[in-house]
C-alpha cells in the first residue's frame, strides 16, 4: 500500500495536465479510504482542500465530468461526516450541467442517481425516489443495464425502508432482470469485463429474498412468494457458479429435484444477514415455509465447531457433538419432519446457502 500511495504521488508530482494530476490525487484518496475506511474522516479533512481546489481548475470536459463524479460516489460510499450532503450537493450540481452540456447521457444518468443516493441516506424520501426513478427511466432509455440494475435496487431500499413493500420488490425484480440480461452481455464478451459478483450482485438477491420471505403478523407467506424467492436462489447460485468459473453456464436448464423423484423433498437453506429461513419443497404439494432468528455469525460458529468436532479427531466429545447436530437439526428439519414422514418421503435434498 505503501508502495502504492508513493507511485501515485509521484505520479500527481510529474503530471502534465491538471486533469492527469486530480487522477492520481484522487486514486490516492481512494486508496488510503479502503485500506484505513475507520480513518476516513481524517483523510478527508486531510486531502479535501488540495482534491476540490484541483477540481475547480480542471476546464469542462468528458474526463472531467467523470472524475467528478468518482470522487462523488467515493464519499457517498464511505459515509464520511465531514463531507456533508451540502459538499456532496456542490460536487455534483456541475458534474451534471456539463454532462448535460457535453450531451454525455451516461453520466448525466450517474448524477441523478447519485442525487437519489444523497437525498436517500439524508432520508428526504421523496426526492430520492424520484430522482432514482428518473436516473432508472433514462438508463433503461440508455439500454445501459450496468446503471439501470443501480438504480432500481436503490429505488427499491428506498421503498422498503419506508414499508412500501409491493413497490419494494417490484423495483428489486427490475434489477434482477437488468442484472440477467447484464452478466448474458458479459458472458457474450470478455472474462475481463465480468464485475465482482459478490459486492454488485449478491446483495441485490438477498435483500430480495428477503422481502419476499417476510411474514405480517401471523400471516404465512404466500407461494407465489415461496416461488419466486426458490428461484432466484437458484438463479443466484447459477451466478456464482458462472462467477467461480468465470464462464457462462447461461444454456443450463436447471431441473427442479422434486420434479424428478416424487418421493424427495427438496430444503433450501437460506442464510439471511439476521435469520435462517427454510423453504421446502416436495411435488405435488404446497411448499412450507419457516424461519428462525439468527445472525449470520452465529450459524458460521456452530457450523465450524460441528465441522471440527467431526473431524479433528478427539475434537469434541459425543455429547457435544450430538448437542451440535441436534441444534443444526431443530434450525433445519425439525419443523416440518412430521410433514415429510406422513408423505413418506425417502430422499432429502439441500441446496446449500452460503
């Protein structure tokens, strides 16, 4: 990192144009942010000075624009303090009048989502959502899915955080559907323009899964909802073995277990960031649904001490072991064992989460 920050300021010190040295200011920046993000208050106390009054020299031009508009998301993305929505506001309102004067679509689109990000941390629920639906409007106008999945998974946090849950998932169905014909387009091209999957894409499943998943008072969920959520964590787990592999697996036709041997159920595991819900499945039933309260990181810990217990010899003693399996047992099977017996079922199938 070091190393890093040296080349950048030699490189800020040799620059040939003002643009060329914001760059490589502004790469520093960034690089200092992620390595040190608890320091980031001070780091921009630190550089704010230099990187606006380098900003403000720079004429009107595509670069930029869009050097604007990184510095932008940098901020909005490490929640700074000091940059106040009023510094974010400052930087962005003539981002966008010279996209507008350049005609760069693109990131006159970035402007208006960002302003929708802005406005939705400050919590001014309307103006973010109506600027996130305009930036959504414009990018799906743009045909540019990289933006267009951004937006409408912004518009939908949006949503949910006001409880407005049928547009909520609406607006995260859209992204998922950006974000497929997104990684065909991918696929279709280069290894070296697929994007990382687990911080631009996995989240945006979950959340959807999520919501889908969640119950009102002691209403069950329905299975148009069951459905829909069994999908897309199948879709999602396709993705992940498309992203391991960097290589398309999109003419896959993946076959529903329960469609092939009607004496299977088929359980599917799905680890929430603060409960494990369970979807089963079995043909020619309606499929059953339950959930339990758990954090993520203390399902990841009996997990580990299960797997050490069975497999580090003397590791724990039988009946530590059995208590264990027991746990894993009630979060897993325990609900709905009863069902599966009465059906005669022979065959468990896991698609394990997580």
């Amino acid at each position: 990192v070091a190393r890093a920050q040296s080349f950048y300021q030699q490189a800020s010190a040799s620059a040939s144009t003002p643009l060329a040295q914001f760059q490589a200011q502004l790469s520093e920046f960034e690089l200092s942010i992620a390595q040190t993000p608890t320091e980031a208050s001070q780091i921009w106390v630190n550089q704010s000075t230099a990187l606006q009054q380098q900003l403000a020299s720079l004429p009107a031009s595509r670069a930029a624009t869009y050097a604007r508009l990184r510095l932008v998301k940098i901020l909005l993305d490490a929640e700074i303090p000091p940059a106040s929505s009023e510094t974010i506001l400052f930087l962005l309102t003539p981002a966008h009048h010279q996209a507008q004067s350049l005609e760069d679509s693109m990131a006159a689109v970035y402007a208006l989502g960002y302003q929708g990000q802005l406005y939705g941390k400050a919590q001014q629920w309307s103006e973010a959502i109506a600027l996130s639906q305009r930036a959504l409007a414009k990018a799906q106008t743009l045909q540019a899915s990289e933006m267009a999945y951004q937006w409408a998974w912004q518009l939908g946090r949006w949503y949910s955080a006001q409880g407005d849950y049928a547009k909520a998932i609406a607006a995260y169905t859209t992204a998922i559907e950006e974000l497929r014909t997104l990684r065909t387009d991918l696929a279709s091209t280069s290894v070296d323009a697929q994007f990382e999957f687990r911080d631009g894409v996995e989240p945006v499943y979950r959340e959807l899964v999520k919501l889908l998943l969640q119950t009102e008072a002691a209403q069950l969920v329905s299975q148009a909802n069951l459905k829909q959520a069994r999908v897309l964590i199948e879709d999602l787990q396709l993705a992940e073995l498309n992203d391991y592999f960097q290589d398309a697996c999109v003419q896959a036709s993946p076959v529903a277990a329960d469609n092939v041997d009607s004496t299977a159920a088929v359980i599917y595991p799905i680890l929430l960031d603060d409960r494990l819900d369970v979807i089963v499945s079995v043909a020619g039933t309606p499929m059953r649904h339950y959930s339990t309260p758990l954090s993520t990181d203390q399902l990841e810990e009996t997990v580990n001490q299960l797997l050490k217990s069975l497999t580090t010899p003397l590791g724990a003693s039988r009946a530590e072991t059995t208590l264990q399996l027991q746990q894993m047992y009630n979060w897993m099977l325990r609900p709905v064992v009863n069902d599966l017996a009465q059906r005669e079922i022979e065959t468990l199938v896991f698609l394990a989460d997580g």
